[in-house]
C-alpha cells in the first residue's frame, strides 16, 4: 500500500502540504510509469515503443512531469536523454511507489512450490553455473517439481540490465556496483583450490606447496591471458608456476586434466562440481590466496513477490552449504 513518506520522497515540491490537500489530479500515476521508462531506455522513441505509445505521447507526458518537479529531468546529450542530478534522486522512489501500486491491485497469494508451475530465471556466470546452479537444479527438483530453471549468461557489466529489463529476477555472482533500485546481499565466500587426477599426480593431500609448484598448470582465463592472481601471488611469495595453456571454456577442464599431470586452480563451488562428477581430486592451495564474495542481486519491485522471495532463500541455502568438505569426503 502507498504510505505518505513514499508519495513525499517522490513529490518533493508539494509534501510540505497537508496530505488531504494535495491536488491528486497532478499525480497521475501514468506520468510515473513514463518516468521509468525514460529513465530506464534513455530515449524517448524506446520508451515510447517499450510503453506501446506514440513518442509524441511520451514528450507530452515527459513536459508534465517538468511541470510536476520543477525540473528538467532528462536532456538530452547527443543521441541519449540523459537523467539530471534530480531525476537520479527520484528514479528509486519511483521504483518503489509502482512496485507498491502492482502490490496494491495484484496481491500476492503466497508461494506454494509443491504446486507451483512458475519458470524461475537466474543470470549466473559460468562459474556459478558449473558450482552453484549444478547444486540448486537438484534442490529445486526436489522441494519444487513442476518449477523450471532458466539460467542466462551473466558477467558484471550486464547484470544490471538483465534485471532492469525482466529477463532474469535474480543475479548471482560477481555484480561490481549495484544501483540503488536493486537489492543485493552477500551469499557466501569462495576461496581458490586446486584440482587434478589422482591418477595422473599422486599427491598427498592437502597439496603441498613443493608438488604444486612441480607440475604445469593449466588457467582459466576469459581474455586468453596466460597469468592470473595465482601467479601475481607467487610472485610476491619469491615463487613461481608453469603454466602450460590457458582456456576461457571451464568445461574442457576435466579432459585435459585426465590426459596429463596438470593442475587447475579454480573457484572453490567449480572445483568441487569436477571432483564430485569427473573422479577428480580437490585440495587447498598450499599458500594464503585472497578469494571473492558471492553476490546476490534482485530488482527491488521483486522485494516482496512471494516466489522471488522463497527462490532467494533456496539460493541462500544452496549457497551456504560446505562444497570443499563434501568433495574431500567423495574423493576420500
């Protein structure tokens, strides 16, 4: 329901009056609605199209909203309408009050996964999708049998956009900066490991720092590079690898480690999935790795959609479980 401090954060110039004397007629929610759509697209002929309007429409609509605030809003820089220091204030409250009105006039009827048919769509990078996702397919099969799983490919830049547009209700993994019309929570840390064939390199475990610098490795690197962290920190430690060959395919990984005495050092979640699925064997790094924080990040309208909700939980539990100890135990 639209509380009066939400309607005051949006309509800056008219809170200070009474709230039974605001002339509800100049806060016509359809004005809003272009708002988000001009704010989201940057143009007036995309807002127009993705709002099924005329563009004269949304420039009429869009002269309002400057009557309305008092502002400019967006203006235009070369080819894009670029939003002013105050639409930017009022693109989150915005956010909030249409989220709040689709609340309002479609409420939810709770969440019942046993039953639910509903198609869930998560943005994930490869690394979560060999790690994570693998782990959450399994959970949600069980406690949601007629659910289905879409995963889209996810790096840092495009998260934001995926979720701004609908095309996926959740993202999870490495997200560099969230807007403030997206919520985010930490899921869970990663440290690095390493991964080889026991059949190939009889190694004790855990590794020690002595055969894993024996061995030639093999990187996975999206920019084809043939130096990562691991080998920026060696250097620090007076110590150095050989790196035989770099891939940016996660999933050639397991082949070529059982051709060879090599080892892969990966993410913590992926390097558990190829010891769990291929006979493969997982230690730690035998020297101190800084690892990474696993992001969660939704669009704030999705905040109380009762399936969202109860999919963010699934994740979080999938996300917490302990990959490097189950992984030790399948190897032995």
């Amino acid at each position: 329901m639209l509380s009066l401090k939400q309607i005051e954060r949006v309509c800056g110039s008219i809170a200070p009056m009474a709230i039974n004397e605001i002339d509800f007629r100049k806060i016509d929610l359809n004005l809003l609605v272009v708002f988000h759509a001009l704010h989201r697209e940057g143009s007036v002929s995309r807002a127009a199209q993705r709002l099924y309007l005329g563009a004269s429409a949304v420039s009429m609509s869009l002269r309002r909203l400057r009557e309305l605030f008092a502002d400019e809003l967006f203006v235009r820089d070369g080819a894009r309408m670029v939003p002013t220091a105050r639409a930017e204030q009022l693109a989150a409250p915005i956010e909030d009050i249409l989220a709040a009105a689709h609340r309002l006039v479609y409420p939810s009827d709770g969440f019942e996964p046993l039953h639910a048919e509903r198609v869930f769509r998560l943005g994930a990078s490869e690394a979560c999708e060999a790690g994570t996702v693998a782990a959450l397919l399994a959970e949600l099969r069980s406690l949601a049998p007629s659910a289905r799983l879409v995963v889209r490919p996810l790096d840092h830049l495009h998260a934001t956009e995926l979720l701004d547009a609908g095309e996926i209700e959740l993202a999870v993994g490495y997200v560099r900066e969230v807007p403030a019309r997206h919520a985010s929570e930490r899921l869970c840390h990663h440290d690095f490991v390493c991964v080889f064939d026991p059949r190939q390199l009889r190694c004790t475990l855990p590794i020690g720092l002595d055969d894993y610098l024996a061995h030639a490795h093999v990187l996975v690197s999206q920019r084809g590079d043939l130096e990562g962290v691991v080998d920026a920190r060696l250097r620090e430690l007076g110590h150095a690898r050989e790196v035989l060959a770099s891939t940016s395919r996660l999933s050639v990984i397991p082949s070529w480690l059982k051709r060879a005495p090599l080892i892969a050092t990966l993410a913590e979640d992926v390097a558990v999935e190829l010891a769990l699925h291929h006979g493969l064997a997982c230690s730690p790094l035998p020297f101190a790795l800084d690892g990474y924080d696993v992001q969660m990040v939704w669009h704030r309208r999705l905040q109380d959609d009762a399936a969202a909700a109860w999919f963010r939980e699934l994740v979080r539990r999938v996300a917490a479980a302990a990959p490097l100890q189950r992984a030790q135990e399948a190897v032995g």
